[in-house]
C-alpha cells in the first residue's frame, strides 16, 4: 500500500529483445498534475499503457489509487479515466449511446449527466451522428468525455490535444485546470512541451526509456 | 449479467446478426425447395416431413460455421480494430471482458444455428404433414446413417427439437473459437473465416485420411445429425464433445487475453 495516487518501482517493459521502458521509478502523488514528455518512441505511452494495466511489465511493480495493478491481475480500482492515444468506440452508435455503453460497464452505479459532460467538452448533447461518421477532433472531445464522466480521482491522458483545433485546445486546457483545481490527480503524457509545461505541477521527461526528471512548476 | 446482457443486445443490434439468421433460413428453404421440386410430386417418394428436414439438414451442415463466424467471429477483432477492447478493459477487467465476449458469442452462435434449423424443420412438418412409419429411405439407409430412427419416426417432433439442438452445439464451439482466434488476429475476415476453414478443412483431410480414428471424429458428421451413424457411438457424444471443446476454448482464451498486452 502506498500514499501515492501512481507507484511506479523498477519497471521494464520489452517488446521481444527490444526494451521499450527501463529502470522506472514514478511517484505521483494525489493531487498532482504530472506531465510527461518525450520524443515519439522514447516510450511514455507504454509507461502510461502499464500505468492503465493494458501492458504487462516484464519486471518491476506498479499501483495504481493504492492498489497493485503488477504483479497482480492488472485490474484498475474505481476511480481512474483514461485516455489512451486514439479513442476507439462503437462505430454504429451515436456518442451518447457510447459513454452510455462504457457506463453500464462499471461496478459501481453512478448518476452520470451525459448531456453536461458532453457540452463540457464541445459536443452537442443531442446529436444523433454515429461516431464512425466523427471527425478525428469529435472522437477525440469524445474521448475526453468519456475519460472525465464518472469524476475520476485518477486521470490519465495520451495526446489530448491531438486532432484538436486551436479552440478545441484551449476548452480542455481550462476543462483540466478545473479538474486540477478540484484535486483531480492527472498524469499527461504528450510531445508538447510547451502545453505540458503550462498545465503541469512536474515535469518528466522519458529519453531512451527511461524516466528522467525535466522540472517543476516552482 | 448487466454487461453479458449489454453485449448481447449490442450483437444482437448489428445487421451481421441479421444477415447471418437469414442465412440460415435461405439454407433451410432451399432445402425444403429442393426436396419439394425433387421428391414431393415423385410417385417413387413418400411425401413426408422427415425427408425435406432431412435434406434442408445436409444444407445446414455446411454453411453453418459461415453463419456464426458472420454473426460473432469479428466480436474481439472489432474491437480490437476500432480500439473500444482498451476502454472495455479499463471499465471492467480482462477476464470480465473476456467472460462476457466468450458468453455473449456462445448465445448468438447458439440462436443464428438454433433459430433456422427449427424454424426449417417446423416449416417441412407443416408443408409435408408426418407419416409415421413410412419409409423414406430403403432400410439399410435408415438403419446405419441416420441419427436416432426410432425418434425420426415415431417421435418426430422430438427429434427436430434434438437435431437442432445437437447442430448448435457446435455452434457454440465455432462462437468461442471465434473469440479466440480475435485475440490473435486483428483482421476480422481472418476471425469469420478461419473457423469454417479449418470445419470444411478437417472435415475432408479426415474423410480422406482412411484413418479409422479420424474418420470417427470428422467434424461434419459430428455436428449434422443428417449423416450421423449410430456406429459413431452414442447420440450424447456428438454435442457433449462440442461443449467440451467449448469449454477448452474458452479456458485457453482467458489464459490467453490474462497474458496478452493491449497494444490496440
């Protein structure tokens, strides 16, 4: 058990011969907006896959809300939203009908106002278009929404801002810093140095697969 | 049961669901069509359900795996494709995910096999009423290739409930092989496809291998009571050896997805 809201001690992660995330060592503690950045490859949205528990260290352990994702069954508690690189959801239903698919998902039954989620982030409410007619900056507004709905303690971010227009980033900024504000823990992983630096208390920055310490907003 | 549910309506929503029942009942009429155009006005022939259900079954046995794999075959490999597994995942659990991907195909493999076949059969009972006892093929016909003909004949309606029942069982393994094999190929044609290949495939490398215990496991025979001989062994092995299967299946994709990185 630990304090922290992410625990990261001593991951690797390969892909067959080739090591793709090295030697990590990642607190984060609640409350925390912690950025990573790094060139493409240098192998942050693996961090944040094992983070996620879609990837599986081949060593080290990791916990996530207090609770140990590896070695484990790499399940996630309660009370983390994530968006991990290009949202994916069912083609053939409408955006509301996707968040409320992914909502009846959750053990725990939460009243969730769609409609207030969705305009939050750009998206008319009662708009009927089917998400495989989106554009890439709805399906990513989407994805966003479906990250933050459930009010998660926990939020990790891929490239949020990727696919969005100049307004597009500006509404999410100020949608995080609320979320920030309010003492969500959020991890963002990007390639922007400049958007992440605006928005995060920390700085990482993954070179070579490994985790090194860019700077703090003090 | 509130996900297991989800996803059935989810499937269920989808026209390949659709596309595959009326599959299955284009299958069962052109069997009754062609017994009616072949046989019912033929004064060598007895006009009797059991031989149109018998030929709208030897069409079944064929294209059924292509019904399932239609239906169900794409289920993780969608997902997979479109990239919805990850936020699947992430909401519920891999084993949860997969229970309920493995659930879900079982009961719409079962229905798109079921539906047709007992809709066909009921079909050839009403258009060509029962004449118990009366031949519909020689004897020796009777006696060595067909499945269960003392309940062909004198409980008929009992054994369309059987016959359907004992196809869909196979039904189910086709439906979990599908899920497995969307855990290994993300290319949906390969997750619908691979499954009747390997029917088809086995079923004549066995035919053809003149190995006694190949030819006593050819999956053909195995899941079409239409040439199913009573010198396969008891009428209980055929859908027993399909459940099992299934259940071997479904163990193996639970261990498969609990190891596998989400990389879509």
């Amino acid at each position: 058990m630990t304090n922290a809201a992410i625990s990261v001690d001593r991951a690797l992660k390969r892909f067959k011969s080739r090591v793709i995330i090295e030697q990590i060592h990642l607190t984060v503690p609640y409350g925390q907006f912690c950025g990573i950045v790094g060139a493409n490859g240098s192998g942050k949205t693996t961090l944040l896959r094992c983070i996620a528990g879609l990837m599986i260290p081949n060593s080290g352990s990791i916990s996530v809300l207090g609770q140990r994702l590896f070695p484990g069954p790499g399940t996630l508690p309660e009370g983390v939203g994530a968006l991990i690189e290009s949202p994916g959801f069912i083609g053939n239903l409408s955006g509301t009908k996707n968040l409320e698919f992914l909502l009846s998902l959750s053990s725990k039954r939460t009243q969730v106002d769609i409609a207030s989620v969705l305009s939050s982030v750009g998206l008319s409410p009662g708009d009927r278009t089917k998400v495989r007619s989106y554009s890439l900056g709805m399906t990513q507004r989407l994805g966003i929404a479906q990250a933050i709905m459930e009010g998660p303690r926990l939020l990790l971010l891929d490239e949020p801002q990727y696919g969005l227009d100049p307004d597009g980033v500006l509404q999410i900024r100020n949608l995080l810093s609320q979320l920030h504000a309010k003492g969500t823990t959020i991890v963002m992983v990007s390639h922007q140095i400049d958007e992440v630096s605006a928005l995060c208390d920390v700085v990482y920055e993954m070179r070579g697969g490994h985790l090194v310490l860019g700077g703090t907003s003090s | 049961m509130r996900i297991l549910s989800k996803e059935i309506i989810r499937l269920l929503s989808r026209w390949q669901f659709f596309a595959a029942l009326l599959l299955g009942l284009c299958i069962q009429a052109f069997g009754v069509w062609q017994y009616y155009t072949s046989f019912a006005h033929s004064q060598m022939q007895s006009t009797s359900a059991n031989q149109a259900v018998w030929l709208s079954l030897l069409a079944t046995q064929i294209f059924f795996p292509l019904q399932i794999g239609l239906a169900v075959g794409d289920t993780v490999a969608y997902d997979r494709t479109t990239g919805a597994i990850r936020y699947l995942i992430m909401r519920s659990s891999r084993a949860k995910y997969t229970v309920y991907k493995l659930a879900g195909s079982a009961a719409i493999a079962f229905c798109v096999t079921f539906v047709p076949i007992f809709v066909g059969s009921m079909l050839c009972a009403v258009l060509f009423p029962v004449k118990y006892g009366m031949p519909t093929f020689d004897g020796y016909t009777v006696q060595t290739m067909h499945f269960m003909p003392s309940l062909f004949y004198h409980h008929f309606f009992d054994y369309v409930l059987a016959a359907s029942l004992y196809t869909s069982a196979c039904g189910v393994f086709l439906g979990t092989l599908g899920v497995l094999l969307g855990s290994f190929f993300r290319n949906t044609y390969l997750s619908v496809g691979l499954p009747w290949i390997l029917y088809i495939g086995l079923s004549i490398a066995f035919i053809f291998s003149e190995v006694p215990i190949l030819q006593y496991w050819v999956p053909l025979g195995r899941a079409s009571v239409a040439i199913y001989s009573p010198a396969l062994g008891p009428p209980w092995l055929p859908p027993l050896t399909w459940l099992v299967l299934a259940g071997i299946t479904a163990v193996v994709t639970l261990q498969v997805m609990a190891r596998r990185d989400i990389r879509d």
